[in-house]
C-alpha cells in the first residue's frame, strides 16, 4: 500500500493448540505491514505453546508471549490489548492463517476516525482428514465464516450485527478502551460462552460508532469435521446469544427482544426448515433445534452475573484487567 500506516497491535488468545499456534504466527510474520507487533496470550495447561513462541521471538522481536493463567479468551484479548500501545488492535483466532495482506487492509479501514472497528473476509479451510465426512452434511455447518465480496458499512442499527467474526476483527485502540472492552464473561472459557465479538460490535453501534465489512482482508479459518464439536460450538452460539440479550434488557435496551427473536427466526426455524424440506439434514435440523431453545438457558445463566451499566459489560466473580 503506498498509504503510510500506523504501528498494529495483532492479539491472539490461546489455549492448548501449539500445534495451531505455529503456522498462524509464521503466516502473520509475512505482513507486508511489517510495522506490528505480535501478542499471544498463552492459558494452556502446559509449555508447548510457550516453546514455539519462544522460537519465533529469536529470530523476530516483533513476537511476544504473555502468561495468563485465568480462563477465558475474552480477558485474555483484553490482556493482550492492556501490553500493547499501538493505535490499532488486530484480533484473531489461533485456528485461523492470514494472508500478508490482512494486518495492511484491516489497519487501512482503521486510519478512518468515523470507523472504529473492522471486520475481515473468513474462508474455511479444512483438515486433511478429509474421511471424517463421510456420510455426513458437516460442510452444510461451517461456522464462524464471512465470505460476501461486498463492503458495507453498519451504523446505528443494533438489531444487524452481521458484520463478521472475532476471527477476523480489529478496532481504534481509542474506540476499544472508550466501550470498555470484550466481556470477560462472554466468549470461549467465559462461563457464558460465546457473543464476544458480536457483542462488542453491539456496544461499537449503541456508542455510536461505524463498523466495516471489508471482504480485502482476508483469512482463513479451520474447521473442525466431528459432529459433536460443530455440535458444541453451536450450543455455545446459542447459550451466548441468551447472555447477551439478558444483558442489553437488564442495561435498559429493549431491543434485546428483538434480536433474540431474530435469532429464533434465522438461526432456529429457518434453519430447521431447511433441514428438512431442502438439505435433508438430521444434523442440521439438530442444530436449528439448539438455537431455539440454547438461548433461553443463556439468558436464566447470565441472572447469576451482576451487570456494569456504564460499559453493559457482566461483572465476573474475580478480578479482570481492564483493557
């Protein structure tokens, strides 16, 4: 890019997956926004990820590893934000492989004031034990994808929050501080799961910022083939689903409703209906199943969490580092 971009923050959470972690870092060593500096916060239960980032970090400065012994990816993104002080702050998971232009194209929609987070193209990639679907429709339910070639910009309307994933996600430092962050309580290891990205998205719009859909940066996100993990991963959409609605009606915003009833409608019956009248699919049926009741119980869980309405964040038992 000829344009002249500002030093990046790139953060990514991890748990036991060194054997992921490996070619993520090496794929975002080869930005070519060379101007970044790169966090993992590492909540694994051993030192195997500790190992390859200390490989990286021999030979590449740009590399950092943190040590965060409590759970939950969403602290731990906002314990890599609080290392860091670049005015731009990158996130992704350590499944995912970016191309050289993610960090360049993500960081050219952040230079724009109005726009204080970004959301990037995710295709699916899949593993190379390609016989585990065999029989099945798994390929019917890729999650945590965005592959529209369209831009679009989302302003004010907290009701569509269709503007990616936090595979594929990054934010003003300014903006992120000024919304209060990622919801420790929410996402993967959060006692509610999932919705952090949708949810901080949520705050973005309600604060009155400008989210974009950038389809330029590009990344790539495993999938994972055995039913009962797509089967979790869609328990866990839907109990956060619940919990973030819980938490938009306890701070006052009655629009919660109406995206849990959209959600019953695309995620539950739509879903359900399709399974059987066009796809066939009894998986796919179960889904749709899951996202219609999934939500109730994440909505009577999030009752256990008081609730900060200055950020509408939940309150964890313990301490968490602000970001």
């Amino acid at each position: 890019m000829l344009m002249s971009l500002p030093s990046v923050d790139v953060v990514i959470a991890t748990r036991n997956r060194a054997e992921l972690i490996e070619p993520l870092i090496a794929s975002i060593r080869q930005s070519s926004h060379t101007d970044l500096t790169l966090w993992i916060v590492d909540q694994s239960d051993d030192a195997a990820t500790e190992r390859v980032v200390t490989r990286h970090s021999q030979t590449d400065q740009r590399v950092r590893y943190v040590r965060q012994s409590l759970p939950g990816a969403s602290l731990a993104r906002n314990v890599g934000a609080s290392a860091g002080s670049a005015p731009l702050i990158l996130f992704t998971d350590d499944d995912c492989r970016v191309h050289p232009e993610w960090v360049a194209e993500m960081a050219h929609e952040l230079i724009n004031p109005c726009v204080w987070a970004v959301f990037g193209r995710v295709l699916p990639i899949y593993p190379a034990s390609e016989h585990l679907l065999a029989g099945t429709n798994l390929r019917l339910l890729d999650t945590a994808v965005k592959t529209s070639l369209q831009r679009r910009v989302y302003v004010r309307n907290r009701l569509d929050l269709s503007f990616g994933h936090g595979a594929s996600m990054g934010v003003r430092r300014d903006a992120f501080q000024q919304v209060g962050g990622f919801d420790p309580v929410l996402g993967a290891g959060g006692a509610l799961r999932a919705w952090e990205d949708r949810d901080l998205g949520y705050r973005i719009l309600r604060a009155g910022g400008r989210i974009v859909y950038t389809p330029k940066a590009l990344l790539h996100h495993l999938q994972w083939r055995h039913w009962s993990a797509v089967r979790r991963n869609h328990w866990n959409y839907a109990l956060g689903t619940g919990a973030a609605v819980g938490k938009y009606l306890r701070c006052g915003d009655l629009i919660g409703w109406a995206i849990l009833f959209e959600w019953f409608w695309s995620q539950g019956i739509r879903q359900s209906l399709s399974a059987l009248l066009k796809w066939r699919s009894l998986q796919r049926f179960w889904v749709g199943l899951i996202h219609l009741w999934g939500p109730w119980l994440g909505l009577i869980q999030s009752l256990r969490f008081r609730v900060q309405r200055q950020y509408c964040l939940y309150q964890p038992p313990g301490h968490v580092q602000s970001p």
